[in-house]
C-alpha cells in the first residue's frame, strides 16, 4: 500500500490526487449549484470575516490577485458582495456579503455538507478532524524555502 522509500513521492501524487478531484468537484458544483469551489471558499473567508479587502482574501484562500479578482466580479454580478469603500481610506475597499449573498452562503453551506465531495458517512468527526490536523502539519512543514517563493 505504501513505498516506505518513497514517502515523499506518494504523498505528493495522494495530494494531487486530491487537487484533481476537487478540480472535478468544482465543475460538478458549478454545474448543479452554478458556483464554483473557488467561490463558495471566498464566500466562506467573507462571511467568517463579514468585511475583508482583495489582499487579505488572496492570503486567505491561497489564490493569486487576478483569480480573486475574477471571482469577485462574478460574485457581484450575481449580487452575492458588495464592494464597500473604507471609513478612514477612501482608497482601501473591502468586500462584503449582501442579504442575498448571506442568505446564498447559509444555503450553499448546508447543502455542502450534504452534497460533500468525500462520503463522510464513512469517517466519524474524529477522523476528520484528525486529518485537517495532519494536512496542517504538512502545510505547515514545508521546506522554508518553498514558502519563501513567490507563487504567482
């Protein structure tokens, strides 16, 4: 099951792997939700947030400045943010939830966890919880010099 010389290299292939099926997961999100991964995870960073500005939602989801931007056009077409200008700097501008863009997160959110794109049915909430631990440690354990690079 496991090349015990080669742990790098299948953990690697495991996480693309995974990077694959989400690719599929978001299109077949799109599809029967019309809203993509990308999206529903900067919803979620807004939400959690409730006011968050372009730079501070790239680091949070680990996209780049263009994608984000992208996804928030398409994210105010469908009325779901709002782009508001801040108080004291008129030239910083934050994203915010609509009514109807909260109302769509609650939904899409309960229909996520129903609709996941992994049978959760078969791991108990400790198993799950135990793997977002270790996928940390390995987020968290990268070679200082991959993290130092910039990813564009």
């Amino acid at each position: 099951m496991y090349d015990n010389e080669h742990l790098c290299m299948d953990l690697i292939l495991n996480i693309r792997k995974i990077n694959r099926l989400l690719d599929k997961y978001t299109k077949y999100l799109n599809q029967k939700y019309n809203i993509t991964l990308p999206q529903l995870i900067c919803l979620y960073e807004i939400k959690k947030e409730r006011s968050i500005n372009l730079t501070e939602l790239t680091r949070h989801v680990n996209l780049n400045n263009s994608a984000i931007t992208g996804i928030i056009d398409r994210l105010e077409m469908k009325g779901y943010v709002q782009r508001v200008k801040s108080g004291q700097d008129r030239r910083i501008i934050n994203i915010e939830l609509t009514e109807k863009g909260i109302d769509f997160v609650d939904r899409s959110f309960q229909v996520l966890e129903e609709d996941c794109f992994f049978e959760k049915n078969k791991f108990d909430e400790q198993a799950i919880i135990d793997l977002i631990k270790s996928i940390h440690k390995i987020t968290d354990s990268i070679d200082p010099e991959v993290k130092k690079m910039k990813i564009n």
